[in-house]
C-alpha cells in the first residue's frame, strides 16, 4: 500500500459505507407492518429512518464530531468560507453537465426524480430529509470516516466523491441498459469531490456538512420556483 494512503482508515471508511446500506434496509423493516396497516405513511416512515441513520452516525463519530464542533466555534468564518469556495467550483462544474446531460435522450436520474415527489407530496418531509438529516449522515459517511486515508489531497477527494455519487446513482442502474445512467456521477461527483477536497483542506466536517445544507437548501428552492411545485 501507498505510503500515501493507510489501508485501515480505507477500510474504516468502507465499512461505515456498507453498515449505511445495511442499516437503510434493516431499519425500513419494523415499518413495513405499519404502513400496511396505513398506522404510518411511507414518507413518515422514510423520514424515522433517516432520523434514526442520523443519530446512530452522531454517536458513531461523536468524538470526531465535538472536536471538530469546539475548532469550528474558533475558527467557523474561515472554514465556512473556504468550503464555500470549493463548492462554488463543484457546483458550476455540476449545473453546466447536469444542463448537458438533460439535453441527452435518457431518462432522469431515479435518485432525483424520488425527491421531487416526495417534495410534490410531502414537502415538509422532503424539506427536513434533505437540508438536514441527508446532510448529516453523508458527511459523516462520506467524507469523516475516511479522515486521513490519504495525505493526497486529490485521492482522498476522488475516492470519497466517486463514492458519495455512486451512492445516488445505485437506485437508477437497474441491469446493462441502465449503464448509460453512470454519466450522471459527473455532476453527482463535481460537488463530492470539492466537498472532498475542502474537508481535506480544512480538516473540520462542519464547513461541508453546512454547505451541503445549503446546497440542498437551494435545490429545493430551486424546485419550488423553476419546477412549479407549490408548498
């Protein structure tokens, strides 16, 4: 192994990846009863997961995540400013291939098309999923349990980018014929891979975790005004 990269944390990295799917799947299952009783909705029930996800990860990391929260109270303008930066990058790199790709005769990314329903029927939900709770448990899976596998900026940032925009393609490839689907981690890796880059710079998870909110935030917006979805 590369002195650059310590095969552990890589490891540690990649079980926190495969205990999130596993967890995704094991969670979902004492709702099943309910909603086929109609005692809960779907989109509540997806909202408890996703909760539960959050908090299980918090106390995972919750060392990682004090220590990073009492730098982030001394230094929080800088760090917030210069993962604003990165992003900046990662979203215009994301927006101009997203417009290109939408211009391609393909079908929409599935991972998208499920948030824009859920915002249609269930905006509230939609909202809370998508600025907080998603924020919070793919920065910790993403980006803080791979801290330090790599001294090298750029694998560092390409390896946990390609994973974070894998993760939203996964529910889109459905055998070979949805391979063309893969196009779409380029403007899923862009924004993982500035995100990546600017943890590794600033070493504090707070500056992603809020500039994902944000950009998450500025998505929904984004629906809400452009797409004709109405609260």
């Amino acid at each position: 192994m590369s002195k650059t990269i310590d095969g552990h944390k890589l490891i540690k990295g990649i079980g926190t990846i495969i205990l999130y799917l596993v967890l995704t799947i094991v969670l979902q299952i004492p709702f099943v009863f309910l909603i086929k009783k109609e005692l809960i909705s779907s989109e509540l029930s997806t909202l408890l997961v996703y909760a539960m996800l959050a908090i299980i990860f918090i106390i995972i990391f919750r060392k990682d995540l004090i220590k990073d929260f009492k730098d982030f109270k001394k230094n929080g303008k800088k760090i917030f400013f210069t993962t604003v930066k990165f992003w900046l990058i990662g979203f215009i790199i994301m927006f101009i291939s997203a417009i290109l790709i939408n211009a391609l005769p393909i079908r929409g990314n599935t991972n998208q098309e499920t948030n824009i329903a859920l915002l249609k029927s269930s905006p509230a939900i939609e909202i809370a999923l998508a600025c907080f709770l998603a924020p919070i448990i793919e920065e910790t899976v993403f980006r803080l349990s791979f801290k330090k596998f790599s001294t090298n900026k750029w694998i560092y940032a390409f390896v946990t980018g390609i994973l974070f925009a894998s993760i939203h393609l996964i529910s889109s490839i459905d055998g070979v014929k949805d391979l063309i689907m893969l196009i779409y981690i380029i403007p899923f890796g862009a924004l993982g891979v500035t995100f990546g880059l600017a943890y590794h710079k600033t070493n504090n998870i707070y500056g992603t975790l809020l500039v994902h909110s944000l950009h998450n935030t500025i998505s929904i917006l984004q629906l809400l005004l452009i797409g004709g979805i109405i609260l």
